[in-house]
C-alpha cells in the first residue's frame, strides 16, 4: 500500500475512507478543522487492524499556509489525493436569486479551488508514483435541485477541472465520484431527511474497491460501484 491524503476526515465519508484504507495498510494523512474532532477520529481511526497509520493535520483546507502542512506531511512521497472537505455554502441554502456572491465564492474557494490548488502541489509526487485522485462530488452537480445551486455549480465546476485533469495528466488516475446520499452531518445540515440515507460507510467501501481495482479515470457512482459487486 502507500500514503493517502484524504481532506475532511473527522467524521462522515472522510472517516469511514480513512478506516477503510488504514485495515488496508495504508498510511493516511487525515485534516479537518476542529482540532479536537479530529484527533479524536484519528485515534480510532489508527485503532483499526491491518496495519496501517494516520497522520492528522488539523486546520482549513481555503487556508493555503494549511494546505502547506498537508504538502509538508506528505512530502515522503504521495500515492492518493481525496479531495472530499466541501461546505453547502450557507444553511438553510438560498435560492440563487438571494445567495450573496461572496457566499458562492467562499463555496468555491473550499469546494473547487482547494483541491485543485492541493493537486497542483502533489502532482509531481503522484505522476512520480503513477498515484490517482478521487474527487468527491454530488448529484447535484448535473440535477437542477432547487436552493442547490450555489453548491452545485461548486461540484459541476469540480467535475469539469477532473474531466479536463484527466486528459491532461496520463500517468495519473483521475476519478470523480458521487457517493450519493450519506446519513451525514452535511446532508442534516441541508435540511433533508438524514436518517433515512445509508450510512457512509457503504460509499467508502464501494470508493474502497475503486481504489483497490484502479479504474481508467471518469466519473464513478457509489450506487453503481456497489451493484457491480
Ligand atoms: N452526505 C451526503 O448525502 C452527500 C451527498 C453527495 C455528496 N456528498 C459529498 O461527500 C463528501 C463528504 O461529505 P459528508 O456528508 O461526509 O460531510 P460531513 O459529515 O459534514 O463531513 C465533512 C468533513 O469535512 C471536514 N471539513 C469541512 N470543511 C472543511 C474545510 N474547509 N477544511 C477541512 N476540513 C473540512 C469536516 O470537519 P470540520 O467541520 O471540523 O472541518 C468533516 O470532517 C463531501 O464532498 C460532500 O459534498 C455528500
């Protein structure tokens, strides 16, 4: 196995990817922004059989002197980049017509430009080690869900920089992937019915497989993932 970096992992997807790889002997640098959060998860996390390890890195993934520890924690060489820190942008999310513009960026600048500014720093490392990046997306990147806009346009544009990324970079996998709806905070936080969602350990086992199996890079479903077993 080698070393992954995987972006809000305190709890959620993030956390259940991280368990994932770590019974699978990685080593996973994990970050999110409550200090306290986090290293209670990497605890657990680093508890899970199988002989892997966890790295966290506390702090704001927009933050770029942040991003620098992430790049500094990886810097013995990096295998797999998931980017998967996201915001809804405010809550309860406007419609467009009322969604401040410096809201949406804020989105932006967490959502697409992030990840983008971490794979511009790691990029050397994982085409050195023929790595991959998984981007976590959304349906609501190519469904028109009312009040979603500001995050969707967030996840569409993130879409597009892998699809484009992914004809640029040949000794790189690219994957961008919807895990679907996830019994999160995220998803209680949009004012939806979160209890009845699968719990996210189902998509981290499916994007799990993704990583073990390699696909060419593209886009990738969790739900399709799951019912190709
Ligand atoms: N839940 C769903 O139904 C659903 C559906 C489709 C797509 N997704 C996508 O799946 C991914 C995981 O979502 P989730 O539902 O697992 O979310 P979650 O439970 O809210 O967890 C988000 C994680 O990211 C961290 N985080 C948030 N903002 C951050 C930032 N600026 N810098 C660093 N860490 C940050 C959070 O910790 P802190 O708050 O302490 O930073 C937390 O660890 C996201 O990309 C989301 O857009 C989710």
């Amino acid at each position: 196995m080698g070393t992954a970096l995987i972006t809000g992992a305190s709890r959620g997807l993030g956390r259940a990817l991280a368990r994932e790889l770590v019974r699978d002997g990685w080593h996973v640098v994990v970050d999110a922004r409550d200090a306290d959060a986090l290293a209670a998860a990497a605890e657990e996390i680093a508890g899970e059989d199988g002989g892997g390890s966890v790295t966290a890195v506390a702090g704001d993934v927009a933050d770029p002197a942040h991003r620098a520890d992430l790049v500094r924690a990886v810097d013995g060489g990096l295998d797999l980049l998931v980017n998967n820190a996201s915001t809804l942008g405010p809550t309860p999310m406007p419609k467009l017509a009322d969604l401040p513009v410096a809201d949406l960026a804020a989105t932006f600048a967490t959502n697409v430009l992030a990840p983008l500014a971490l794979i511009q720093d790691l990029l050397p490392s994982l085409r050195e080690r023929g790595g991959a990046i998984l981007n976590i997306t959304s349906d609501a990147a190519v469904e028109n869900y009312e009040t979603w806009g500001g995050y969707g346009s967030s996840k569409a544009a993130l879409e597009q920089l892998s699809n484009v990324l992914a004809a640029e970079e040949p000794d790189v996998a690219v994957w961008w992937a919807d895990p679907g709806e996830m019994n999160t905070a995220m998803l209680r936080a949009a004012g939806e019915d979160a209890d009845s969602a699968p719990p996210p350990e189902e998509a981290a086992a499916a994007f799990r497989r993704l990583i073990e199996e390699r696909p060419p890079s593209g886009r990738h479903r969790a739900a399709d993932l799951a019912a190709a077993r």
